[in-house]
C-alpha cells in the first residue's frame, strides 16, 4: 500500500488567485503551490501580515483534524513542533459552495537532506536530537506524527532548528497511522504493525538516518527479509556504523520513548568526541616527537651567541688599549717635541 498523494481537483488554485475568507474577512493572494497530499494542497500566500502557507481541502474533516493538531502543537511549551496557526475559514466558491482552509506560519528553511548535503553528516546527529526533543514532547500529549519523513522536516535558522511541517499523518495514540511513506513505515518492512505508538515514530527517525546517508532510497528485497536487508545497510556505511546499536533498538521497536533513544544517542556522541580528542592528542605528540627540539635549538644558539659576544669584548678590549697607547705616545712625543724648541 502506497500513500496517496492524489490531489483534490476543487482545489487547485492557480497562481495570483486571491481567496476571501467568509467568517473572518481575510484575504490571501496565492503564489504558488507548495506540495499537495491526500488531504488537500498546500500553497504559499501573501496575506497583509507577510508571507504565509494556505492548505485548503473539500475534505472538511481532515482539516479540522490538523487544525486541532496544530492548537495541540501549540500547547506544548518550550517546543517548535509544527507552524503556527494563524487563520481557520472557509472561501466561498461560485457563490454557493464552501471550501474549508486554513492558515499557517510559512516556514523558510532547507529541506533535510538537502541540509546535511551541504554541512556534512556531523548535522546528523544534532539535527535528530533535536527531532527526538520535539517527538518526545508530542509524544506525551499523546500524539504520533506518523508521516514522519525528510520532506516533512525543515531547517530554519541560523542557529539551525529543525521543524516539522504537514501533520497530515498526525494521530491520536492507540489508532491506526492515517498517513505513511513505504520506507519509513515499519509495516512495509515487515517489522511491526501501524498502530500509532511512539515506536513507530521512532523507527522513522532510524530511517531518516538511514536516508541521510543513502538520499536515493532503496526498496525491500523479497518479503521477510527487511531487517536483514536494513541491518546489512547500516553496517556498510562507517557513520551507521557508530550509531549502530541505536539504529537496531529502534527498527526493532525496543524503545519505548523518544527521550530513551535521545539518551543513547546523547552517549554515542559523547564517547564519540572522547575518542576524538584522544586520537587528536596522540597525533599531537606523535608530532612533537619527529620535530626538532626548538628548546634544544633555542639554548646551543643562546650559548653560541655569547661565546661569540665575549670574543667580540676580549678583541674589542685589546684594540682600545692600543689605541689608547699609540694616543698617549702621539702626545707625549709632542710635548717632548715642543719643550726640545
């Protein structure tokens, strides 16, 4: 089963479109189409307080279940989960017919993958502990996010911040998942079931990691054989390698909290940077040790430098003295020369 991103033909809104709300009165100049699900389509607006994202959908259910994930998101303090909701209305069509929206902070960031691209795979491992902090707190709100993917995550900043955007898969803990994409599902890999449980979520963390380092994404081989297949995924990439351990707890679903895997990843990363620094101070005093001693160096030139200054006096003391006695002899032979006349 594949998700279904077929859009919604009342909604396609062409660019320069400008949409009324009926109830609130605010109007929106659509600029262009942002990304479209099986919910609705999301596109970007100017509204009279600047930029903005629209989704608007004839599904009035699905948009009343993300605008109440949206005032959840909100709820949860000290946590950027998702944008900011600005706007619920409906935009009268053809004089009759109602098309529920809503409005929501436009995010402006690079994609994921996109980021770690370009920094490295080091932004990895801040930009998921960033990720489990958010999951955990939604989490606890009781909450899945379900849909959990690259192309859901953005990273704003600086100082890079990652943010989730579509919660068209958010779902109440305990349902089944509404919305998926095969490779982070845990079910098409054959290794648990769709029920919304933190678990699920995390197996899609492992795969976000996964893809980080693999961006054109594999599918399964045969059926029975996804935990194998991923295992021998991770263990062919060095920087897997090092998380290897994380990575196996959550596609087998041994984790029970974002704030257990956030834990662990916390101490990889730790002894991670003490072998670093180790191996960093070996190769410094490997270094000091093929050099030459400057001090060494330092202390035979000092020493030549004053043997050398002490012969300069010694010499220098012999030529005063002459000089001095050839001085005295000119003037004594002149006194003398003077008192003869």
């Amino acid at each position: 089963m594949k998700k279904n991103t077929t859009m919604n033909q009342g909604c396609n809104v062409p660019s320069g479109k400008v949409i009324r709300g009926k109830w609130n009165g605010e109007s929106y100049k659509i600029v262009k189409l942002l990304g479209q699900g099986a919910t609705g389509s999301v596109y970007l607006a100017d509204s009279r307080k600047g930029r903005v994202a629209l989704k608007i959908s004839e599904n009035s259910m699905a948009i009343t279940s993300e605008v109440n994930v949206l005032k959840r998101f909100s709820m949860v303090q000290g946590a950027s989960l998702g944008p900011s909701l600005l706007d619920v209305d409906d935009w009268i069509v053809n004089g009759s017919k109602m098309i529920p929206f809503y409005v929501m902070e436009y995010i402006q960031g690079s994609n994921f993958l996109e980021f770690i691209q370009q920094k490295g795979n080091e932004w990895a491992d801040v930009l998921i502990l960033q990720l489990l902090s958010n999951l955990d707190k939604l989490h606890r709100q009781g909450w899945v996010f379900g849909d959990l993917k690259p192309e859901n995550l953005l990273v704003s900043g600086p100082p890079p911040k990652i943010r989730c955007i579509d919660v068209g898969g958010t779902t109440q803990q305990g349902r089944s998942i509404k919305e998926f994409t095969e490779f982070f599902d845990r079910g098409y890999w054959g290794l648990g079931t769709r029920k919304a449980e933190p678990s699920y979520d995390l197996f899609a963390v492992a795969m976000i990691l996964i893809n980080a380092v693999y961006p054109k994404r594999f599918t399964k081989k045969g059926e029975g054989n996804g935990k194998k297949q991923l295992f021998e995924m991770i263990d062919r990439h060095p920087f897997l390698q090092k998380h290897e351990s994380i990575l196996h707890n959550a596609l087998l679903g041994n984790y029970h909290s974002a704030q257990e895997m956030k834990e662990d990843f916390v101490l990889i990363i730790s002894e991670g940077m003490k072998k670093e620094r180790c191996q960093q101070k070996a190769a410094t005093a490997k270094t000091k040790a093929s050099k030459p001693n400057r001090t060494n160096s330092r202390t035979s030139y000092m020493n030549q430098t004053r043997k050398h200054v002490k012969q300069r006096k010694k010499v220098n003391g012999v030529l005063e003295t002459i000089v001095i006695l050839i001085s005295v002899f000119i003037i004594y032979s002149l006194y003398v020369y003077h008192y003869l006349l």
